[in-house]
C-alpha cells in the first residue's frame, strides 16, 4: 500500500530527527560561543535517535508515495548503521588526527551520511536508490580529505571523488535501461514487466552496470581500486566509519534490488547468482592476497574488508531466506569485530603513534589489557572459535549445502580463511612475540577503552544471543515476503 | 557427582584462568610462583579427578549407558548438543592427557618470563585437549580442536627457541588448513544426514552410512572422508603433511613439545578412529591400504630422518613421526580378514598412542634436562657452527659417568623408543605389526625394517653423547635433581609396567575396539 506524503511523516521520525540534528550542528557552528555545546547535543540527538527507532513499528506500507519502506530488514540494518555510526561520533570527539576547528562540520557530515545510509536501506524506487547512494557518497568524499594539511588525505578525497562518480554514472545508466524496458522506477512494478521483457542482453547489461555502482559501494573487486587508498589516507576514524556502516547499507539494497527485480516465484530469473558468485570469489581472493603484503594497519584492514565483503557475496549467491538471514548475521558480527579492530587501532594510533606494523612491537606486553581484545578481534576476523567470527562464517557456509553446484565457493573460502590468518596473525606476532623495550606507556583514554571492551567482548559474548538473534532474523526476512 | 565429572575436566583449567585473572589484579601477582601453585593445583585435581574417573569406569558399558555422559541441548536452532561422554577409546587419552598436564606444569617451573601468561594460556591448552576427548558432539569436538590453536600459537612463539616465529605460525596454518577442510566435511554430514540435520556423533554413526548424494562425480561420502583425512592427518602428522611437526617440536619450550609430541599428535588419530572410522566404513574399508602405506612411508622417512640429525630434539621429533606411522598401520589393519589380526593391529594402535604419549613425553623431558644444563643439545655440532674449532666435532661425549641416573633414565627411553622387550613400546609396535601382517603382508614386511632404522639413530645418539672419551667441557653437568626425578619416575613406572604388564590398558580400550571392528567389518 502506498502512503500520501503528509501521512508518511510519522513513520519518518527518525530521520526527521536526524535532519533536526544536522540544521542545529550548522546552526550552533555559525555561532562561536555555542560550539562547545555540538557534541552533548549530538549524543542526545543519537540517543533519540535510537529512541525513536526502538518504537517505530515495521510495515510493509510504502511511504512518501512508494519512494522508501519501513520494514523489519530496514529497521534492522538501521539498528547496525546507528550503533556504527553513534561509536565513531563518541571516538571522534578524542581523535587528533580530525581538527579541532573543522571537528563540528565533520559531525555533520557524518550525519548526512547516516540519513543517506537510513535512505539506502529502505529505498524501493530506483530513483530514491540513486538518491540515497549519492547521499552517502558526497559527504563521504569530504570526510576522507577531512585533515587538510594531510597529502595523502587530500589524495584519497580526490579518488574516492572520481572513482565514486564514474561508478554512480554507470550505475544510473544502467537503471535508466531498467527504465527504458519497464517504464517505471518503482522496483515492485519493475519485477513484473522485467518478466516479460525477451532482451535478454539489454537485461543483463543493466544489471551488470547497476552492479557496478553496488559494487563500488560495497567495494566489490574488479570495483574495489579506491578502498585501500581510501582507507590508508583518510583519518583513521573515517576509516573505521566507512568500513562497516556503508557496507552494511550496500548490502541492504542489494539484497532488495536482486530479490525484488530478479527473483521471480523463488528462484532467479536472470542468472545473477552465478555472477556473484563469481565476484565472490574474486573478491575474496584478491582482498586476501594484496592484504598479505600490506604494512600498513590501516591498508591492511581495508584488505580484509574486502575480503569480508567477498565472503558475504557468498551468501548472497544463493536464494534462499537461510541466506540473506546468514547475510544479516554476518554482518552484525562483522560490525562489532572489525569495528573493535579499528577502535584499537585508533588507539595505538593516538596513544603511541602506531601505524605500521612494525609500530606495534611490543605492544602486547606493555599494554596487556587493551591488546588482549585487539587478539580476540583479530581471531573472530580470522573466523576461528570459539569467536563469533566462526559461527559467522559457520552460517554463511551451510547455505552452500543446499545449493550445492556453489560448493566450490565453499573451498575458495575456507582456503581464504587460512590466508587471512598469515596477515592478521602478523599484527599479533609483532605485539607478542617481539620485545620493545623503549615503548612508554601513556594514560589510557577512558571513553575509548569501554567502547573497545564493550564492542570486542561480543565476539566471546555472543553465545549468550546468537541462537536468539539467528531466530529473530530469520522470522523477520520470513515474514518479509520477499522470496 | 558421576555426570559432573566430565564437566569438570574440561572446565575446571579454565576456572584456573579465571582464578589467576582475579589474582593478577591483587597483590599477590608480585609472587610470580603463585600462579605456578594454581596450575599445578588445577592440574593436579584435575588428575585426581581422572583417577577417579578410571576406578569408577565400566569398559563393556557403551557410551549411551555410562553414567558420566552428559547430554544437553546448547543451540537449539542448529541442532547443536553440549553431549560429552567417555568410553574406552577416549579414556587412555584422557589420563594421558591429565598426567602430562600435571607433569608439564613442573617441567615449566623455571619459567621466569611473563608467568602468568604462560600457565593461562598452559591451562586454556589444557582445557582444549580435555575438549577434544570427551566430546561426542562434532561441532563441540571441532571448537575444542581449534581452542587449542592460539594458546600453542603463542606458547611456542613467546616462549620458544630462536626460530620461534616462524614455527608457531607455520604450526598454526598448517593446523588451521587442515582443520578448515575438517569444517566443510563436517558441515556436509551435518546437512546431508538423512535423518535430519545433527552433529550428534553417536547418532550419525547409523546416519552417516546412508548418505546419498554426489558432488562433481564424486560420491559425497567418499568427499568427505578426504576433507575429514586432510584435518586429521595433518595433526598426526602424516607423510607429507609432517613438515610443521619437527619445527615446531624444536622450537617449542620443553613442556609444550612434550604437550604436542605426548597429547597433540595423538588428536589425529584419536579422530581418525572416533569419527572418519565408525562414520564411514565404506571409505575406511577403500582407503585401508592407502592408509597403511601412509603408515610405512611415515615409519620409513621418519625414521631415517631422524638417523640424519645432529641435534638430539629433532631426532626425537623425527621419531614421533616414525612412531605415529605404527599406530596408522595399526589402524589400517581393521580391515583385516581374521577377527585376530584386526583386534591385535586396532589394540595395538591404540596402545601405541597412550604408551608414545609417555616415551617421548620422557625423552623431551631428558632433552629438555641435558639442553638447561649445557645450553646446547647438539649431538654432533654442525659444520656451518659459530666456533670453528668445534664445527664437525663430537658436541657431548662420555657423560654418562658424570650423570649416572640420567644415564640411566637416558637408556630406558631410549630403549623404550626402539622398541625393547618388556618395555611398553615394544608390545603396542608388535601388535601393530601383527595387525599389518594380517591385512597388507608386503608393506608391514618393509615396514618392519624400521625397527632396524629407529635402533640405529637411538643407539647411534646414545653412543656418541653418553659413551666415549669423557669431554672435560662438561664436568660441571650436574645429575637430575629430585624434581627431575619426581617428574620422570611416573613416566618411567607405565613404560615398565605396560612393558610387562598391558592388561589394564587392554582392558579399558579393548571393548569399544570391538564394537568399531565390528562397525567396519560390517562394511567389507
């Protein structure tokens, strides 16, 4: 059912909440003597986010005339976008590598991005898709040239720009041949009319051209060129950002455009899964491979984001509701894993000037507490139990079972998995296993370090939800209706 | 109490951790002794708990009816069961493992760098091995497996020899290859049991047999069987999977070798017999003569490898490959057409694991005592050595007369580990020969040579470090003290006692033997 504009406002809250929030940071920015109070402001705004969206109820109502959707998966990812999203804002407050003066405008930004990303993952007309992505896009491209003075930040603004831009240009072509084969932007419409469209190259030429725009967004290989620019050149903090919650909305749209346009009756209409399967696979691989070499954490890291995004490409190669629950699952604990890797590194990087590899030596020994938890993110990254990582990775896999031409993906990975351990057990080696007597250790920053304990400890703690959260996220893309 | 103990066993070392954890944030973490009280403590009721365990343990009951097995529901919506139980082929293991444990804390007791992270992460390895034994559960048995993997990660590289990061992440990915290939074909018994989806070891037992499915040609059970060998023979180590064993027994620390070499090793083959053997005897029955020849090829080459190191660890490490091929080919032997020689070659397997667990758990010990003492443990230094008047030459030479208790120990071990009569090792190796001879005459005729080979690098080590002219460089080598001697006299009490006496391990292990002989001779 499709709602009128003005009634669409109350199931808008949230957002219109954010939107509040973005008018006061500028509002009180403009004014010198009221910019202290942005930051107390902002929690607040984030909490009555939060607020807000715990007492919106999902539907399946289509809202401001068919353009977004309020349902059960969007408010779900929504849940993973803001706990993301909220954790970097509190981190940012300390970090020194943002100015102190620009520090206002970069919070707005932020929250530009997070209603992008809300707008991401409950778009059901091709046009809001565009909208949304581009939303997410152009701030994204301020924050990683955020440090002004920095060269290599400039350098991946300026990529991320023109690399960002030509994907979404091929993208928007390909949906205006979707436009052009169905005459509507609305993606329910589209399924309908797509299934009796008979040319089949037109077809799959605008799928693969939308692909590429989701496939830069998400940093899919051949698609994934800016990430690791990207990720070594902004502030680390900025990188932390971008390596989850963007993802996480990526996702979202491609579960709704494929399953909504292409999955006719349940089962693909248009041999997608073979594609993705195929990218999955080289997704992985490469992201593993180039992550071998790397030196620096932050490069290193976004390496292994790829290769995480490679690996949930697996499940999304396959059409069933185990699989884009496996999706979700993953990507909760991806979220508090890879996240918790970043906070330490953020950090070792403010406390100790770590960047590289070599950076970290020794730092296990004298900063025990804090590098325990950087071993158990990097275990659950590794997918070895007991951590969630594993029981992530467990999941993803058992969907190759029932569909078993796809098992070969299954070997590429777990081989995968292997590698990925050389690399991320070369940070561990160099905290451990070599000694550093010259490290002086430095007064632990008190809000990082409960947000580290609190994100990293899901990674053991996730036996006490994970049966329930399997449940509740399998009830909720079951009573979606999507397949 | 009964249906606890198996709990306990397992979590009791981690209850250690924790206790350490809240030890180390008082005042007492400025007696670094302390935390070596609590793992020797936890360690040692952890034994006692054991012992109880054997008195109170009834072979001929199965599983299903023991009072110690537990079974509870843990993740509902994937059929996943906190079920651990224990019968007659995990019992020797778990004794095993308990006495190494306790003993090793002792060993370690010099350990002077970073205390408290060494016995945590000691006990955590402990829990792990515990795990592994009593579970019946295949994904429980899988996350036991890999808890281990990063206390031993970091025991061999915090705490090892010089080449100690290398060692410790090739011992890692290689396990960790295996274990990944472990995973899928756990997953496929997992989805394609015909009953419904189940981890449930026992259950599969009947289930697994009568899966039908194909993958690219192949049958799915024979898949399987290959992704579960992968995961189980890199453990044990077979021929050509070995290369991380002797790295990695070198570099590690006196305990963990023993640890890996005593408890670890046997992983393998305790796998291969709890869930390849009884899950698909089909592929068992196939696979037997590849796995006997896996067992010679292992015999042979650990074997003469070991007869071509200067440095008196590797050799040792060398002859843990020699001795786990006695146990494959042991384990091959089930096929075997007379009922005899298929219960002689499976007891003697089994046998071997347990009594190798206490041979080599003695000679890295005495290693481990020569090593502190000398500071090296060349046999014959090599020709590349930093001294260039020393390279080539004799390193020890005659110090038997200068420690004559070691010597003593020294030759029982030895002897022990090429097989001596009336010690343990010779009843398991002619067990597993006579097995092997029953089922694959040609391979168990070469493999018999490996007697020879395993004397030859024994007596050859014993010669040139104990006999000759004495090296007057040592005449400051003290004997064993009495805590050496406390360590090694239980050690040294089994072998002699297994040597002349085997009916109490026999007893223990032989009627659960029977009922898998049973299960696979069915399917020939």
């Amino acid at each position: 059912m499709i709602v009128s504009n003005i009634n669409s406002l109350s199931s808008y809250l949230p957002e219109l909440m954010i939107l509040v929030m973005i008018l006061v940071t500028f509002l009180y920015e403009s004014i010198k003597s009221y910019r202290k109070y942005v930051f107390p402001l902002l929690c607040f705004g984030m909490i009555s986010v939060s607020l807000l969206l715990y007492f919106s109820s999902p539907s399946q109502f289509r809202i401001f005339e068919g353009m977004l959707v309020n349902d059960s998966l969007s408010i779900f990812l929504k849940w993973v976008i803001i706990i993301s999203t909220f954790s970097i804002i509190l981190i940012s407050k300390n970090d020194n590598s943002i100015l102190k003066d620009i520090k206002n405008e970069y919070y707005a930004m932020l929250l530009i991005i997070l209603l992008g990303m809300f707008a991401m993952v409950s778009a059901t007309n091709l046009l809001m898709v565009y909208l949304a992505i581009e939303m997410v896009s152009i701030p994204s491209y301020i924050i990683s040239g955020i440090s002004k003075d920095d060269k290599e930040s400039n350098e991946a603004a300026l990529k991320y720009v023109i690399f960002g831009s030509f994907a979404s240009g091929i993208m928007l072509f390909g949906l205006s041949f979707i436009y052009g084969l169905t005459g509507s932007t609305d993606i329910y419409f589209i399924a309908d009319s797509l299934s009796q469209t008979d040319n089949q190259l037109l077809l799959y030429t605008s799928m693969i051209f939308v692909l590429v725009g989701f496939g830069y967004k998400i940093s899919m290989v051949p698609f994934h060129y800016w990430t690791p620019d990207v990720y070594q050149g902004a502030p680390i903090t900025v990188t932390a950002f971008l390596s989850v919650a963007p993802k996480a909305a990526g996702f979202a749209i491609m579960i709704r455009f494929f399953y909504s346009i292409f999955v006719i009756d349940g089962s693909p209409s248009v041999d997608w899964p073979n594609i993705i399967a195929i990218f999955s696979a080289l997704t992985m691989t490469i992201g593993n491979i180039l992550a071998l070499k790397q030196n620096n954490i932050k490069r290193l890291l976004a390496y292994s984001s790829i290769s995480h995004v490679g690996f949930m490409l697996i499940a999304l190669s396959i059409v069933s509701i185990d699989s884009i629950t496996s999706i979700l699952f993953y990507l909760v604990f991806y979220m508090f894993m890879n996240l918790s890797a970043f906070f330490v590194a953020i950090y070792m990087s403010n406390e100790y000037d770590a960047n590289n590899i070599e950076d970290w030596n020794g730092i296990g020994l004298k900063v025990p507490f804090i590098s325990i938890f950087m071993v158990l993110s990097l275990a659950s990254l590794a997918g070895l139990p007991p951590t969630s990582g594993f029981i992530g990775k467990v999941y993803v896999l058992r969907n190759l079972f029932s569909e078993s031409q796809f098992l070969w993906l299954g070997i590429i990975a777990i081989i995968n998995t292997v590698i990925s351990l050389y690399y991320y057990f070369k940070i561990v080696k160099s905290m451990y296993f070599i000694e550093n007597e010259s490290l002086e250790i430095k007064e632990a920053d008190r809000v990082l370090t409960i947000i580290i304990v609190l994100f990293s400890s899901q990674n053991i703690l996730f036996y006490f939800y994970w049966s329930s959260l399997w449940d509740y996220l399998k009830n909720l893309i079951i009573n979606m209706n999507l397949i | 109490m009964e249906s606890w103990i198996l709990t306990l066993l397992i979590f009791l070392p981690i209850m250690g951790v924790l206790v350490m954890c809240v030890v180390s944030m008082s005042n007492l973490s400025q007696n670094k002794d302390f935390y070596k009280y609590i793992a020797l403590f936890t360690t040692g009721i952890q034994l006692i708990l054991s012992g109880f365990l054997y008195l109170n343990f009834d072979p001929t009951k199965s599983v299903l009816d023991s009072p110690f097995t537990v079974q509870l529901d843990w993740i509902s919506s994937f059929n996943i069961q906190y079920y651990i139980g224990v019968d007659g082929l995990s019992m020797p293991m778990v004794l095993l493992s308990a006495l190494l444990s306790f003993l090793c804390i002792g060993i370690s007791w010099s350990i002077t760098k970073n205390v408290f992270g060494y016995f945590a992460l000691f006990l955590l390895l402990d829990a792990g091995m515990m795990g592994v034994f009593l579970s019946l559960d295949f994904f429980l048995f899988y996350i036991f497996w890999e808890v281990m993997l990063l206390p031993m990660y970091f025991l061999i590289g915090m705490w090892g020899g010089p080449q100690r990061h290398y060692a410790a992440i090739k011992f890692f990915l290689y396990t960790l290859f295996g274990s990944v290939f472990m995973l899928l074909g756990m997953l496929a018994l997992f989805y394609y049991a015909p009953d419904g989806n189940t981890f449930n070891l026992i259950a599969l037992i009947e289930q697994a047999p009568r899966i039908e499915a194909s993958l690219w040609g192949f049958d799915m059970r024979f898949l399987i069987w290959i992704a579960l060998f992968i995961g189980f023979a890199i453990k044990v180590p077979v021929f050509p999977f070995h290369t991380w064993l002797p790295l990695a027994h070198v570099e590690a620390p006196t305990a963990i070798s023993v640890i890996l070499a005593g408890v670890l090793l046997k992983m393998g083959t305790y796998g291969l017999l709890r869930i390849s053997y009884p899950l698909l005897p089909g592929e068992v029955v196939n696979f037997a003569y590849i796995l006997a020849f896996l067992g010679i090829v292992n015999i042979l080459w650990g074997a003469t490898c070991a007869i071509a190191q200067i440095d008196l660890k590797k050799m040792v490490a060398y002859s843990s490959v020699s001795h786990m091929g006695y146990v494959l080919l042991g384990m091959a032997s089930i096929v075997a057409t007379e009922p005899a020689g298929a219960e002689a070659g499976l007891n003697g397997a089994v046998m071997q694991m347990f009594n190798h667990g206490t041979i080599t758990a003695m000679l890295f010990m005495l290693v481990g005592v020569l090593y502190d003492q000398a500071h090296h443990r060349w046999i014959v230094f090599p020709d590349d050595y930093k001294d260039k008047e020393l390279a080539g030459k004799l390193a020890f030479g005659g110090i038997a007369s200068q420690m004559p208790i070691f010597n003593g120990f020294i030759i029982l071990a030895f002897f022990a580990g090429l097989g001596l009569p009336a010690l343990s090792g010779f009843i398991s190796e002619a067990l597993c020969f006579i097995g092997g001879f029953s089922a694959f005459r040609v391979l168990t005729i070469i493999g018999t040579l490996g007697i020879l080979l395993n004397a030859i690098y024994f007596l050859r080590a014993y010669q040139r470090i104990f006999q000759g002219p004495f090296n007057e460089k040592y005449k400051d080598l003290k004997d064993m003290t009495k805590k050496d001697l406390a360590i090694i006299l239980p050690l040294a009490f089994l072998t002699l006692l297994f040597g002349v006496y085997p009916q109490p391990l026999m007893n223990i292990i032989s009627s659960s033997l029977t009922d898998l002989i049973n299960i696979v001779q069915k399917a020939i």
